[in-house]
C-alpha cells in the first residue's frame, strides 16, 4: 500500500490494484508505515510481524539526535490492523488503526507571562500583576551549539507551537523525563535551565505521549500571554477601565492576591449562551455577570416589598413558570429597573437599599459597565456552581413550594469551598455583619410561579443551604436578616 499526502496534511492509502477492484483482507495481516520505503525488507528469513518490527529496527535503527522535524517523522515507526470501512463500503476501503512503536517524550518550556485580553477584546484588561504560565518562546542555541534542547541527553526537534519532542525506545523499568537548555532574559542574559521530572513506574510504554512542563521561576516573561475570562476572575476597576486578576493566579504567602483589598467583585458567568439579559446585551455588557463583595440593606431585615403588597397579576415581569428552567432565568438588570421605576419605591425597601447603594457607589468614569441590579434565579445558579460547587440541581427539589434545598454535609462542603476561595480577597461568602448573625437570606429578583419572590438562604451553623420562595413579607420570611447580594454586567 502507498501513502499520498495531500496539501493540507491529510494523506490517503491506496492499495496497489484499481479501485474497482475486489479487496482481500484479513485480520491476520499486520501493516507497517516506515520511512524510507524498501519494497524488499530483505533476502533473510522474515516470516512474521515480529520479525519485521525487528528488522526494521534493526535496519532503520532510532535516531539519537531528532533536530528537524523531517528526521523525527522518518523516525516514526508505525504498525496497523485493518478494518473494512463502513463508511465507504463499496470501494472495498480498509481503516487503518496505526499505533507508535516508540513513545514520545515533550518537554515545555514555560514561563509566568503577563496576561493580556483575546485579540480585539477592549471591555477589559488584566491587572498589571496578572501572570499566567505560557511557552517561553525565548529559548536560544548555546555558543557553539547546534542545538536548543536536549531532551535525556538527546538533541530534540522544536515545533511550532514551542515545544520539543523526540522519540525514545519503550523500556520496562522505571524512567523519567530530564532536559537542559538555555533560554535569553533581557535583564538576566543567559539562563541555563536543567529539570528532570518525577520516576514514571514501569518505564516508557510504546505509543503513549510523556509531558513534563518546566516552569522557569527565575525569571518572568516579557512577551504577554493572551487569556480569555473565566468564572472566578477576580474585578478590579483601575484607571477607567476593568481590570482581572486571574481565579487561578498567584497568592502570597498570606493566601491574598495582589491589590485584594481593592477587589470589586467575582466573574459568576462569562458563557455569552447564558448572558440573555436583553438590557445589558443592547449596551454592550455582555461579557461578563460579576457578584459584588458587599450585602446592601437598609436595616438588619430589608423586606423585598412591604405588607399589604402582592405579586398577584398582572406581574411586573413574568414568573418563572417551570423550577427545571429556573437557570436560565439571567434577567437581572431588567428586572431590577423594572421594580426601580415603582412608586414609591419606599413599598420595595430592597429596592430602595440598591437605589441608594448605585448612588454611593457609582459607575467609575470611563467604565462600560451596568450599574448595580439584584440577581435573577438563574445568575444565582451560577454563584452556587462558581463558589460553591454545587448546582441547586444537586438538592433535593420540592415543586410544589419553589424550594431546592441541601443536606448539611452539602452545606458544608459548599461554605468551605466558598469561604477558602474568598479568604484570597479577605471575607466571606455569607459576610454577617456582625460575628453573632449566623442565619440570612439574599433577596433575588425573580418569582415562581404564584408562591412568590425567590430567596437564598445560607448559615453558617449546622443546617441547610436553600434557595426557597417567599412572598417577600415578614410573616413569609422567617429569617434574622434579609439582605441582596448586588451584581452587575460589562
């Protein structure tokens, strides 16, 4: 069979007789895809696949340096069975499943990089402290060299993407991957750099790829590494403009990411399948929803509307008719403006809170950015998967009331996961207002069905974590405190 590789890097096997002819195959039969071709391997005794493998190898022995990747292609020793393809059944085709007689060994060179946004994003930036590991793309020959990376000892072939491979013969007893190579910092010169990765038990296994990523702290990079946002990023608002601090970037030795006290809020979501508020989408805000890091009231229990009041229709916004849709419920900002425009706003008093927290805390100058609104069901979803953990999906559900309620060991894998991840910012998920508050709800915007207004409730002592629906009211809230967790969109 003869190989014939097309412009785009694909290629197709063509057997020796016309396409129309019958195919004969049998499982038995074994392939080899080497490099050069010999039509003959030889006049001495070949009588099975064994035999080939080791004539080939023998006769086209593994290269000990790979410094092209046109040596290390040769190099590849392939072998096959064969299966009649059901795709292509009537030109009697066979599917060839090749697997690597030697394995691979890549090494990465990598360097903490500063951050920047995807090409032609300008809604954010990243702070300046803001790194993420990228490939060090300033490695460099030695003086006199011929090489950039020695790979156990063995000249390797560098590709396009920056890393360095080569081929290694399959071994039975404990191994491991080790390199040296030089890489050029404008400040430090030349840095030499040798690591060798952790023992891999039972050896190099034929057709299996072997990592090891060499993260170089000696030195940071210079050339920015691009990063789109993620659910945890941490917000800042710095010189007109946002600005990120990566959710997996580093800490000090205090646990505290650079600039935390100056933190604004958390990204919650950044799908733009779930960021459906038509409001913040028509101004551009469709990037990303971040909670904010405070709970706004106007005293220790806010009511969502005052006795006397009810949602009964027609509903300022429509309820959420189904609980098995609830998460995409993500209309916030809309519903929020919705309430802010009735009057008196006194009869909303969580309303009321929020007005008065947008007038404390304004949208800086310069700054593409909502204002503040109250979150939907479904943007509290979202806080429960990021900084929880867990999906309201993953409670038991009762329909009937509105209510997905945990179980305490949940309760308390959650708070923990929550609370360790927000110690990086200083404070907490709940965040009481003082240390003897452990029971409080964060009023949403949005409203099941006709059994009312949607809650959070959250303790810090043995109990559950529930998202309940109320009717907004003192009688139909029995909680010490009654509090909203403000967000906003850019």
């Amino acid at each position: 069979m003869t190989y014939t590789a097309a412009a785009d890097g694909t290629g197709t096997w063509e057997a020796p007789t016309a396409v129309s002819a019958p195919l004969l195959y049998t499982d038995a039969v074994a392939y080899f895809a080497y490099y050069p071709y010999t039509d003959a391997l030889t006049t001495a005794s070949v009588n099975n696949e064994q035999d080939i493998r080791n004539w080939l190898k023998t006769n086209k022995p593994l290269a000990t340096d790979m410094l092209t990747k046109e040596v290390f292609t040769a190099n590849d020793l392939m072998t096959a069975t064969a299966l009649p393809s059901l795709a292509d059944a009537d030109r009697g085709a066979l599917v060839l499943n090749f697997k690597h007689e030697y394995a691979l060994l890549v090494i990465k060179p990598m360097l903490m990089s500063p951050c920047i946004p995807p090409t032609g994003v300008t809604a954010y930036g990243y702070h300046a402290e803001a790194r993420k590991w990228g490939i060090d793309r300033n490695v460099v020959q030695g003086g006199g060299d011929d090489f950039k990376m020695k790979i156990n000892n063995r000249k390797a072939s560098e590709m396009s993407d920056g890393t360095y491979r080569i081929l290694t013969q399959a071994t039975n007893t404990g191994s491991s991957i080790g390199c040296e190579y030089t890489t050029y910092d404008d400040d430090l010169g030349l840095c030499p750099v040798t690591a060798t990765g952790s023992a891999i038990s039972g050896g190099f296994q034929a057709n299996t790829c072997y990592t090891l990523e060499v993260h170089c702290t000696s030195r940071t990079g210079s050339t920015a590494v691009e990063r789109a946002l993620q659910p945890g990023d941490f917000v800042y608002q710095h010189n007109g403009k946002i600005e990120i601090y990566p959710v997996d970037g580093a800490v000090d030795a205090g646990g505290k990411t650079p600039d935390y006290a100056n933190a604004v809020g958390i990204v919650m979501t950044c799908d733009p399948t779930r960021m459906t508020d038509a409001g913040c989408n028509a101004k551009g805000w469709n990037h990303a929803y971040v909670m904010g890091l405070a709970n706004i009231s106007s005293g220790q229990k806010t009511l969502w509307m005052k006795n006397g009041h009810s949602l009964s229709t027609p509903y300022p916004y429509p309820p959420v008719a189904d609980m098995n849709t609830a998460e995409t419920y993500m209309n916030g900002y809309a519903e929020t403006e919705t309430m802010l425009g009735k009057t008196p706003l006194s009869d909303y008093p969580i309303f009321a809170a929020l007005q008065q927290y947008r007038n404390d805390n304004a949208v800086p100058a310069g700054i593409n950015r909502s204002p503040w609104f109250i979150p939907s069901i479904g943007q509290w979803f979202d806080v429960m998967i990021t900084l929880c953990g867990k999906s309201p999906y993953d409670f038991v559900s009762v329909g009937e009331w509105g209510i997905w309620q945990s179980d305490n060991s949940q309760r308390i894998e959650m708070l923990g996961k929550a609370n360790n991840y927000l110690a990086k910012i200083g404070t907490t998920f709940l965040m009481p207002s003082s240390p003897e508050e452990h029971e409080i709800g964060f009023w949403l915007t949005s409203h099941f069905a006709n059994q009312g207004i949607w809650a959070f409730y959250g303790t810090d002592r043995s109990g559950v974590f529930a998202i309940e629906s109320t009717y907004g009211n003192l009688e139909n809230y029995d909680v010490p405190v009654a509090v909203a967790r403000p967000f906003f969109a850019f």
